[in-house]
C-alpha cells in the first residue's frame, strides 16, 4: 500500500487521486451490497455514467483488474 501510495503521487494529480479512490469505492459497493447504481451514484456523489462504466469494467470487460483486487 505504501508503495502504491508513493507511485499514484507521482503520476497522479490529487484531483486524479480522489478520481481513482471514487472509483474504487463504487467497485466495492457494486461488489459487495445490493444497493442500486443510482443509490452508490447518491452515496458516493459520482455521476451515474461513472457507475455504469465501473461495474462494466467489473462485470464484463476483459482486463478483470477490479475483480483480480476484489478478489
């Protein structure tokens, strides 16, 4: 984590970063509740089409990046 952390400073600008932790909260929530994607889009405060395109890359896309950390 620390390395992570020290490696998206440096490529990352902080709005990048908050950016990459919304997304990454909205995987967590798609993965492990039931909640609707307007509800994580309201509890989270990202758009919708943010939503969608998480739980695609999550559900469908080849890549299984999200899935691979999840897991």
């Amino acid at each position: 984590p620390d390395a992570m952390a020290r490696l998206l400073a440096d490529l990352c600008t902080p709005q990048e970063v908050r950016i990459l932790a919304e997304r990454w909260h909205v995987a967590r929530l798609l993965d492990g509740t039931d909640l609707s994607y307007r509800e994580i889009a309201e509890k989270t405060g990202v758009s919708p089409t943010t939503v969608t395109r998480v739980a695609r890359f999550l559900r469908q896309e080849p890549h299984r990046g999200y899935r691979m950390v999840l897991d």
